[in-house]
C-alpha cells in the first residue's frame, strides 16, 4: 500500500494556474509521497478543520502532485484553496481510494472513461502515468471552455459533450451521447464525477448488459 513520507503533512504550494474563472489546478511539493493514478488526497488550510477530498490530476512520475479544483458557490475549502499563493503551507493526508488500474487494464486492455467537470483529474493521470492506455475519453461539461487541459488527451481518443453551447464536439450530455453511440460490451468503464452523471450512465450500461463488474466509479459529490 502507498505510504505518505510528508512531514506532519504540512506540504509547501509551489503553484496556482487559473484554467478558468472558477478552475485551478494547485501544484503542491510531494516530498516521497507515493501514490497509484487514480487515488485521491485530503487537502486544505493548516489550522483549519476543514479538509476536501481532491483526485491526484498528476501523473504518477512527476516529482509534484496536481490537483484541479472548481470553486463551488458557496463552498468552504475550494474557496481557500483558489487564493493560496506560491511557497503557503497547505495540510494533506492520503493517498487513499481503489480508483486505479489494474495490470491488465494497462497493457492494452480497451477503457472508456466518462468523467463530468472536474470528474477529469484521476484520467489526466491515468494518461500521464500510462502512456501507451487504449482509452476513449468522453468528458460532459457545460462550456466547452470547461475542457481542462484537452490537448493533454490524444485527439482521436477525446471527446467533449458540451450541455449549454456548440463548440464541443457533441452538443448534449454524455448520458445523451452514449446512447447514440455502439457500445463496447469488452471494454471496462470507469465513471467519475458527480452521482447524477455516475446513475445515469450506470443504468444505460447495465440495459446495454455491460457485467457490473466492468463498471467502476468514483462519486466526487
Ligand atoms: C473521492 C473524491 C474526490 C474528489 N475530487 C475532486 C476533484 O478532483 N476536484 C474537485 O473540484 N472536487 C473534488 N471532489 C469534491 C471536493 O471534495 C469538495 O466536495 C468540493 O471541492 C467542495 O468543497 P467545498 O468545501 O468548497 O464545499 P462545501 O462547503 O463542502 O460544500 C458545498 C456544497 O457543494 C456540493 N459540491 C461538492 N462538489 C461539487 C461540485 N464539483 N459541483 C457542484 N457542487 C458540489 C456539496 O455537495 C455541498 O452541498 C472530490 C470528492 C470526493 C469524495
């Protein structure tokens, strides 16, 4: 199991990068922590009691660990999280989850990943840490100014469901899209976002007959 080397998991930010109004991507030391692509950490303000789970958006070789966060109306911890500045202590425990890939999943195995807004992070990882990932990404966000950090996925293999304008690739949601697209009864399926987008897929594989156990998911909210 991955162990945390941090000293009292107080960890230095070494960066901030605004990929939208509301989206961050935060750039912590990781000091020897190690993880496995697709876990989540624990984060938030020393001294505060508040903490927020964040998936690792890094991949698994950087000598940095990555999140992307959105601010949420209203919200306490992204809220923090987005004023932070460069060389600030931030509070982390982890890794933790079972998110990840097994060996076969990673040598060549087909994978489709269906992730909503921020539902993105444990992917960008996934292909980062595993270059050679046989994977179809579809990722549903409302502005296609939401696609974080596209040009990191392989053109071929992404695809963005764009809700409220048309200069995503498909006009709809990625519930509205899968249902016009084959699907592939042998590939796994991993989900990742809020619990309404993980439901509504989940019931279209299953009456498509996909085994429940290539089903995986993670459930951000
Ligand atoms: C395993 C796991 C991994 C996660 N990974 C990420 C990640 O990589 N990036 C990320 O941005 N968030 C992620 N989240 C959500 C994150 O932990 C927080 O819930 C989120 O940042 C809101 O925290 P807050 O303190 O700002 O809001 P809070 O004060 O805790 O809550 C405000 C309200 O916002 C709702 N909410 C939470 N997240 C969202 C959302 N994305 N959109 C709309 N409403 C929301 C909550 O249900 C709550 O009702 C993850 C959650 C889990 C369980």
């Amino acid at each position: 199991m991955p162990i945390v080397k941090t000293k009292n998991n107080i960890v230095s930010v070494l960066n901030t990068r605004h990929l939208t109004d509301t989206t961050y991507v935060i750039r912590i030391e990781c000091d020897g922590m190690e993880f496995e692509a697709g876990q989540y950490i624990s984060l938030g303000l020393p001294g505060t009691s508040e903490k927020r789970e964040y998936s690792i958006y890094s991949g698994m070789q950087e000598d940095y660990l990555e999140v992307l966060v959105r601010e949420i109306d209203g919200g306490i911890v992204s809220k923090q999280l987005k004023q932070i500045q460069p060389g600030a202590k931030a509070e982390m425990d982890g890794p933790f989850g079972f998110f990840t890939l097994g060996m076969n999943q990673r040598s060549g195995h087909r994978l489709i990943f269906l992730a909503s807004g921020t539902g993105i992070a444990p992917f960008h990882s996934f292909v980062n840490s595993f270059p050679e990932l046989n994977y179809t990404l579809i990722h549903g966000v409302r502005y296609a100014e939401e696609a974080y950090d596209s040009g990191a996925y392989d053109s071929d293999r992404y695809t963005l469901c764009t809700s409220r304008d048309d200069k995503g690739d498909y006009r709809g949601r990625i519930t509205d899209y899968l249902q016009n697209i084959p699907v592939d009864k042998d590939a796994d399926y991993y989900l990742c976002g809020n619990s309404n987008m993980i439901h509504d897929v989940y019931d279209i594989l299953k009456d498509q007959k996909i085994d429940a156990g290539k089903i995986h998911a993670e459930v951000y909210f």
